[in-house]
C-alpha cells in the first residue's frame, strides 16, 4: 500500500514536470517503472520544477567541427577522381587501339572457353551484349574520312580503308553493326544456306598457337537465309525509326532504296555489307539445277539487305563444292544468282562476287574460272578460302608440339598467316587473267549483265615490282588512294569490264595489306589475324599501312632528291 502511494506521488510528479524531461531522464524513469515489484525499488529524487531543469544540448567536440570543411573537400576530391577513373576506364576500354583488347580479353577468353568454338560463341554474346548497351569497342580518333589517305573505290562506292573481315565471324548476321565499329569498310556475314542445318559433327574447330592459325571442319552450318534475312531486316528498321523515318513499310523501302543516303546494306556511309550465299549440304552435287536453286533461294531473302553477295563455291568442308568451280557448273551456278539479283526489289542492284578455293590453282582451273566470271557477269573474285593443305611451319626448321602436330592432321581446312605466300601469288595471276578480258569461247556470254561501276586496277600485276621494298609511294597511292570524285573518273568500256578482286587468306598486317593491293586487289579481308589478334586488329593494320605509306613516301623523296 506505501509504495502504491509513492509510485501515485511520483505519477503525480512526472504529469508536473514531463515537458521539460529530457532523454536521459525519461529512460531512468522507463527503467524503474520496469522493475520488478520483489526488487526494492529505488528512492527517487523529486526532480526539479520545470524552469530550474538544465535542458541536454549534443555539442560536437571542437577538433570534429573543425574537421568538417576537411572532411567535404576530401570527399569531393574522392568523388570526383572516382569519375575521371570510370570515364577514363569507359573510353580506354570501348577504344580499338586499347591493347588489353589483345593481351587481356582474348587469354581471359580461350581460359574461360578451352573450345575454340565456344569461345567464338561467347565473344559474339559479349560483342552483342556490349553494343546493345554503348559499352562496345570502337574506332576513336580522327576517322578514314577525315584522313583521306586509304580511301579506295570498290563498285562505284568510295571507301575509307581497303580492309574487310571475313565470312564466318557472323555467320547468321547478328552483330554487323558492331563490326562495322571496328573499322573494316566491309563486312562479310555468313555463309547462309537456303535451309538452316547444324553442319559437321563436334568439336570441329581447333587451334595451333604456335603458328596463329586454325583449323576448321564448320561444315557451313547456318540457320538458314529466313533467319539471316530477318536479323537483317530488323537492323534497316531499327535504322529508320532512329533516323525519324518511322516504322511502317515506306520506311524500310525508303533506306533499302538509298533515300537515307547510306548504302542500304551497310547503313553507314563509306562502308559496304556482303552477304554469303552457299548451297545445303544435301543437295546433290550433280544436280547443277538443284544446286543453282540453293544459291537463287538465298538470293530471293536476301539481296535487299546486302551491298554485295558472295556465292561460296570453294568451302573444303561441303562434299563436292569445290566440284562446282568447274567452267560450266559455275557459269550456270553464276549466271543464275546475277539474274536473281537484278530481280532484288530495290533500285540499286547487290553486286556479285564469287570466292574461289586457293588449292584450285593451275593454270587450267584459273583460266576456267576467269571465263566464268566473265561468261556469266559476276563483278569480282574472292581469292582465297581455307586450304586442305598444310604448310610448313615457321621459323623455317621450327618443331611444333606433339600436340599440335596432332591436331594438324585433323580434317578441315586450315587458316593462318602462312598462307600470305600464295594468296599473294593467286591475287597475281587472277589479275593478269582477269585484265586480259574474256576467252573467244566465253565471249558470246553475257559480258555486260553488271551494271555496277568497277573501277579497274591503276597498275596490272605484271608491272609490279617482286620485292615490296622497291615500290615507289606513287604506285602504293595510285592503289590505295582513290579519292577524286566518281563523276570525274573515266566511264570507259574497260573500266566497267573491270572485275574486282577481294584478297583473304593469312593476312595479318599492314605490310602484308599493301602487298596484297599492289599485287592488283582491292579489299583486304582477315578472319584468323583478327581471332588471335582481337577487336583492335583493324584498327592496327590500318595503322601499319599508313606507316608504311609514308615510308615509301620518304623513300622516294630520297630517291628523286639523289
């Protein structure tokens, strides 16, 4: 009863004084009303009136109020070296020069994916993955336009550089955009076959590191010309609306009819898109019919969407294909796809090209092929594909691992840098049979179906100089420069029976690019420099050429001078 009276009082108390309680004491008197009632409770002291009660004020030490402006200047130093560090990281990274592109990403990659076709794979998801979000690799820098000293005309467009990449890194046309980034003037997708089917059995891909070369058994798998088609045609949409032309039909008509002002495969100006026309592995060899069948049926899909198509008749992994590079199953096969591509629904026609086998290489073979080219109307030669041979390994005497003396024994055709020999001597040979016009037996052909503008080589093969060393900088700029206007250039019958030539096959660098151009060439293209190389690989071979260019240049100086 007693302590019922004093909690009463101190009840009576706390109603007195609770506005001027501070923290503190409100969590004293918590804790004494929480007691239990057994405990002796603790004689309470009653507080103060209100006016006589010390309010509690936090004060912040003299030595942390002083530290405060530090403290902020040292976290904008912080943040904002944090934001030069992210930006900087950003431009180094998408930038093609950038060497951790080829010492980093591409070791992080094979460890990553031991497969070198799961590697492929996966650096196509990254590439795509990249650019859908603006973080991929790019040219920086003044561009090939600006610099003007590589440009080169090829089907009456004028290009900035002389380099393209290869049929086969986008086979299904999923990141042509992306590439084009990289800095090649054309890029090449596929091989497409009519029908989509999976190609040879696994693993049919396989690395020799020693050499920087590849050895590939694909088998042109493909998801068929439907697909490659629709990836490309969701790209001119996407062009159109992102260029406030809309969504609707007249929109895609209007790019695909040049309306935009970029060449309707490409959609960037001073860059062409080739796209790679090939023939299913189950129709019969025989059947020439059939066979030109195949290569009509891409066409019909997707000669819109390219600048340029490629008809594939010399992969070494399709039974029989290379069979079809015989003079008269070619001529059909040609002539087929150059009347399908005048029927394509555009203004512009794609121009045809057609890529020859290395191994093809006698005499009689190259004779035959040039008389179908010139038979059927095909605007140029892609020379040089995978070899079923293999070449000796170098340095000269150098003894490769077990290892990959093993894996040189797989079947499949076999790409690297020592190949760069023979190509160059094929560009050579196609140019003089090439420039020599058609046979007597070819003649009655149809000479003049193209009717897109070639520009003819400035220098035949046979005036060319064996040692590169010796070629004068007025040769190299007559080759690779070609930057006077095409309404000022001559529309002679010779320059518009002038067939193009496209170079691959083991080039990997700018000195080896203008070999190959004043061997009578005028793209180069690169599939396997670019594999081991990574995504800067363009962007320094065009570097090397300039370099080079400029060599011979001083070279001649020198020369004129004594």
């Amino acid at each position: 009863m007693t302590r019922l009276k004093r909690l009463s009082g101190l009840s009576a108390a706390l109603q007195d004084c609770r506005p001027a309680f501070n923290k503190s004491q409100w969590r004293q008197i918590d804790r004494q009303w929480q007691r239990p009632f057994s405990q002796p409770a603790r004689t309470l002291r009653r507080p103060t009136s209100p006016a006589k009660l010390t309010p509690f004020i936090p004060r912040r030490s003299a030595s942390s109020a002083a530290a405060s402006p530090t403290n902020k200047l040292r976290n904008a130093i912080y943040g904002t070296g944090l934001v030069f560090l992210v930006a900087f990281g950003y431009y180094y990274i998408t930038d093609t020069r950038a060497s951790v592109h080829q010492w980093f990403s591409v070791p992080v990659l094979r460890l990553l994916h031991t497969d070198p076709e799961e590697a492929h794979h996966a650096g196509i998801r990254y590439i795509k993955g990249l650019y859908d979000f603006n973080l991929h690799p790019r040219e920086r820098g003044p561009t090939d336009e600006e610099l003007g000293d590589l440009k080169i005309e090829v089907f009456g467009h004028v290009l900035g550089n002389p380099v393209g990449t290869s049929a086969g890194i986008d086979k299904d046309g999923q990141i042509p955009s992306a590439l084009f980034a990289l800095g090649p003037a054309i890029v090449e997708v596929g091989g497409t076959t009519p029908h989509p089917q999976e190609g040879n059995p696994k693993p049919r891909v396989f690395r020799i590191p020693s050499q920087n070369a590849l050895i590939n058994r694909y088998g042109l798998n493909s998801e068929g010309a439907e697909y490659v088609a629709m990836q490309l045609r969701e790209r001119v949409r996407q062009y159109a609306y992102d260029n406030g032309l809309g969504l609707e039909a007249e929109s895609e008509r209007q790019v695909l009819d040049g309306e935009a002002g970029v060449p309707p495969g490409s959609l960037v100006p001073g860059r062409l898109l080739a796209v790679q026309v090939a023939k299913n592995k189950t129709t019969p060899d025989h059947d020439i019919r059939a066979v030109a069948n195949d290569y009509v049926t891409c066409v019909d899909h997707l000669a819109k969407y390219a600048d340029i198509l490629v008809v594939n008749v010399s992969s070494p992994n399709t039974p029989g294909l290379r069979d079809l590079q015989a003079t008269a199953p070619l001529t059909a096969i040609l002539s087929a796809v150059v009347d399908a591509a005048k029927t394509c629904n555009r203004k512009t026609k794609p121009a045809v090209m057609v890529k020859v086998s290395p191994d093809e290489d006698s005499d009689s073979q190259v004779e035959g092929i040039c008389s179908a080219v010139w038979a059927s109307g095909v605007d140029g030669v892609i020379v040089g594909n995978t070899t079923k041979k293999r070449p000796d390994p170098v340095p000269k005497g150098y003894v490769m691992p077990a290892k990959e003396e093993k894996l040189l024994a797989e079947m499949g055709g076999y790409s690297g840098p020592q190949m760069f020999e023979r190509t160059l001597a094929l560009v050579k040979r196609y140019r003089t049979k090439l420039d020599q016009g058609p046979r007597d037996d070819a003649s009655s052909g149809s000479q003049n179906n193209s009717k897109a503008p070639h520009p003819p080589p400035t220098t035949a093969a046979s005036d060319l100089s064996s040692d590169p060393a010796d070629a004068s900088a007025q040769r190299d700029a007559q080759k690779v420069t070609s930057s006077a206007p095409e309404s000022k250039r001559n529309d002679n019958n010779d320059q518009e029976l002038a067939k193009v030539i496209f170079a691959t096959g083991g080039i990997t660098n700018g000195e080896q690019c203008l070999q190959i151009l004043n061997a009578g060439a005028s793209v180069c293209q690169i599939y396997t420099a670019m594999m081991y190389g990574g995504v800067g690989t363009v962007t320094r071979m065009k570097r090397e050429m300039r370099e080079g260019l400029k060599r011979e240049g001083g070279r001649s100086s020198s020369a004129a001078s004594s």
